[in-house]
C-alpha cells in the first residue's frame, strides 16, 4: 500500500513509503523491482530484496522522479 497521493513537477523527488507484507506462516524472501511504462522514472531506495519473518511486515522506500518534457 502507498501511503499517500503525491504529486511532482519534472525533475522533483517524491518519496513513497510501501509496506510490504506476507501472509506466509514460515516467513517470505522477496525480491522488489519496479515494472511498468514509467519504471525508469522510480528507484528503491536502500534495497532490492526483504527478508520477512512470518505473516510479517516491513517498509520499503520508493524515490520516483519524472523527467523534464513530463
């Protein structure tokens, strides 16, 4: 989930931060990545996998920038 709407003019940061979760009664590894048109205009800040214990829960950060021209 995102924690808020946020809006950005091109070439301003914005920080998302993302809960991530498992429902998993032994624990989870899961690797992030970003997907999508505009992936190249987002970066994970700090990691690119999360180690979660069971039915467990972290949070990740999620810089995205838009590029000039957007």
């Amino acid at each position: 989930t995102i924690s808020s709407f946020r809006e950005a003019a091109p070439g301003q940061e914005v920080l998302y931060n993302v809960t991530v979760g498992t429902r998993s009664s032994t624990g989870d590894t899961i690797d992030l990545s970003l997907t999508g048109t505009h992936a190249s205009w987002g970066t994970l800040v700090g990691q690119t996998y999360i180690v979660l214990s069971a039915k467990g829960s972290d949070k990740v950060q999620v810089k995205v920038v838009p590029p000039a021209g957007t």
